[in-house]
C-alpha cells in the first residue's frame, strides 16, 4: 500500500513540474509552482521526511510563488511608467 502511495506522489509531482514548465504566463507560472511545492512537500512527507516537507510548504509553496508575483508586478508597473514617458 505504501509503495502505491508513493508512485501516486511521483506521478502528481511529474504532473505539476511539466505544468509549470509549459505554462508560459508568469503569474500563472507562479500559481503552478505553488501547487508543485504543496505536491512536493507531500511526497517528502510520504518518504518519511516532514522537516524537508515543511521547510517545502514555507519554501517552494509559499514563498518562492510569492517573489516571483511581487517581481512580475513590479516589471509591469515599471513599463507602464516608462509608456508614461514616452
């Protein structure tokens, strides 16, 4: 049962990781990358390792995503203003 489990978590971070990858928004992008570190901290904590798990979750889930949406609006505001100029 546990072996199963397992190959349930590698499929869902197989299938997460090429979200991420063919998505080509960045905000988008983003929220992909977030469901890939939820999925993956799950499968840390499906091979018996939740400390990596839950350093995952803050990391990989939470803030990663986050900087990422932060430097995409800030590019955005950044060339609307330079529009401004012109």
């Amino acid at each position: 049962m546990a072996d199963a489990v397992i190959v349930v978590a590698l499929l869902l971070v197989a299938v997460a990781a090429t979200a991420a990858v063919v998505t080509r928004d960045p905000v988008r992008q983003a929220l992909v990358l977030s469901v890939l570190g939820v999925v993956l901290a799950v499968l840390f904590t499906v091979l018996q390792a939740p400390d990596v798990g839950l350093s995952q979750l803050a990391v990989g889930a939470a803030l990663t995503p986050l900087l990422i949406m932060l430097s995409v609006r800030k590019v955005k505001r950044h060339a609307r203003s330079k529009d401004g100029e012109r």
